[in-house]
C-alpha cells in the first residue's frame, strides 16, 4: 500500500460522498456491501470507457494501477485510447472480480509523461514502480508508452463479503 494517511482520508472522503450523492437503486445494492479505502490497493485489470469524436462510447482493457488513492494506467501512444483522451479526457473505469468486487469510477485523465511538455512531478516515482512491475527494458518509456491519472470525481466500491477478499 503506497497511500498515506491523508490519501486514504480523502479517498474515503470520495467514497462516502459519492455514495450519499447516488440514486436510491444504487445505494440500496451498495450500503453495508462496501469496504474503506484502505483495502484499495495493488494492480488489477480494468475496463477503461472512452469516447470517439462522434460521442460513441469505447471500452478496453487497460492494467490499473491503483496507487496514491488514484487509478494510473497506460497504453501505446498510437492506441484509438490514446487519441479518444488526448481529445476528450473524461473517462470511466471499472474492476470487477465477479461478484466478490466492483470497483466504478468516473473522473478526468491526466497524462503523465506527454511526449513534447513536461512530465507531472510525480511520474519518475511512477515510473520507477512501473520499470519494477513490468521490467526496466519493457518499453521505450519516453515514445512508445502514455501514462494517465485519473482524477476521480465519484467512485464507489461493492464488496459483499470482505473475507472472500481478504482471505479470512
């Protein structure tokens, strides 16, 4: 777990207020099924939303790296992805392990590691954990891959039994 205390607090913020702020058919399936953010942590597959320039909906499958309280995932410079974010950066994703876990977030990207501006000032540390996960000669970091951020502003977990995740 790579969130600090007020991570987690703000995480935990955001859970609690987009839950209170959803509809009743959502909360009625959610309340008392939901775990604190501090269970929120690791590298999971996720079903990444995006939109086309003819307002189509897109879904991928994108590896979610749930650090510092926020999704962070890649893909290829040249992916449809790639161009849907660079031209309308809200997106939705969503982790699911059957029944046991969902995870639904909707939010705002931020690239990471733009090709011609600045890195974020946090993407040497990201990039770090990345070249540890995958391997350091995985990628041409700088022009094959894009990172992104998403900033979220709801999420929601549903997890009916805790133990069935945790093992106990």
């Amino acid at each position: 777990m790579r969130e600090t205390p007020e991570e987690l607090d703000k995480l935990q913020a955001l859970l609690d207020s987009s839950l209170s702020g959803s509809t009743a058919h959502l909360r009625s399936i959610v309340e008392g099924r939901t775990i604190t953010a501090a269970h929120l942590t690791g590298m999971c597959t996720l079903a990444l939303s995006t939109v086309t320039a003819k307002g189509e909906p897109r879904i991928s499958g994108a590896d979610g790296h749930f650090l510092h309280g926020r999704w962070h995932f890649g893909t290829a410079r040249n992916a449809a992805k790639a161009r849907h974010l660079a031209a309308r950066p809200a997106a939705s994703v969503a982790h699911m392990r059957g029944e046991d876990l969902g995870v639904f977030t909707h939010g705002t990207v931020e690239e990471m590691n733009p090709e011609d501006a600045e890195t974020t000032a946090d993407w040497q540390e990201l990039l770090v954990y990345l070249k540890d996960f995958y391997d350091d000669d995985a990628f041409d970091w700088n022009r094959e891959v894009v990172y992104y951020r998403l900033n979220p502003h709801w999420m929601t977990v549903y997890a009916p039994d805790l133990d069935k995740l945790t093992g106990t």
